[in-house]
C-alpha cells in the first residue's frame, strides 16, 4: 500500500492553546509513520516558528518537535500574511514556503487526509 499524503493545518495560537503543540506532535507522529506529511500553519499558528515559543504554552515540547521535524528536512507552509517581517523570526529553523489561499486550497486537493487543528 502506497504511504498517503495527510495534509496537518495549525491555525490555532500557540501562545494560548495546547491545540498547537498536539497538532506538531501529531504531525511528527504521522510523519514517523512513514506518510508524507505537509505542515501549514495560518494566522497566529506561525507563531510556532517564532524564538518566543518557549515562553508559550508547551512551548517546550513545540520547540523539541519543531527541531526534531527539521532534522528529518520537513519544511514548514507558512500562510504569506502570517509572516513577520522581524528578521530574527525562524532565525535557523526549518526551511518556510509562504502560501496564499489558493495554495492551500491545491494542497487540500491533493491530500488523502486532512487534520484541521
């Protein structure tokens, strides 16, 4: 059987929700299963990427996930509004691809899966 392709959507604000550390850690763990995994976050969920995470809730635990997904080279689908123009933002984290809306509607597309968090 051939892996899926599962399409993870973060919009929730890890500054105040344990929703956003659960939905990266279900990604890794879906990743880990050997499917391919595509990883968006919008809005304030960027904010998963931002050198504060630590300060936010589990932002420990988001920051451990976040680097155990970049070592194994899974890039992050950031929403293109959603970016900060601070330059320290995702300063040597993973590899960010901006996308508008109508990116995410292909990448909905052409998912077999898809978990809305």
């Amino acid at each position: 059987m051939a892996a899926e392709h599962v399409l993870v959507v973060v919009s929730v604000d890890p500054e105040t929700s344990h929703r956003a550390n659960e939905a990266v850690r279900i990604a890794l763990g879906i990743l880990a299963g050997e499917n391919d995994v595509t990883l968006v976050l919008l809005g304030p969920a960027a904010k998963i990427l931002s050198p504060e995470i630590e300060d936010y809730v589990d932002g420990e635990d988001t920051l451990k996930h976040v680097a155990t997904l970049k070592k194994l080279d899974q890039a992050f689908h950031v929403e293109r509004s959603a970016i900060p123009d601070d330059g320290d933002w995702n300063a040597g984290g993973p590899e960010v691809i901006p996308i508008s809306t109508e990116d995410l509607a292909g990448l909905i597309a052409r998912s077999d899966r898809v978990l809305i968090f």
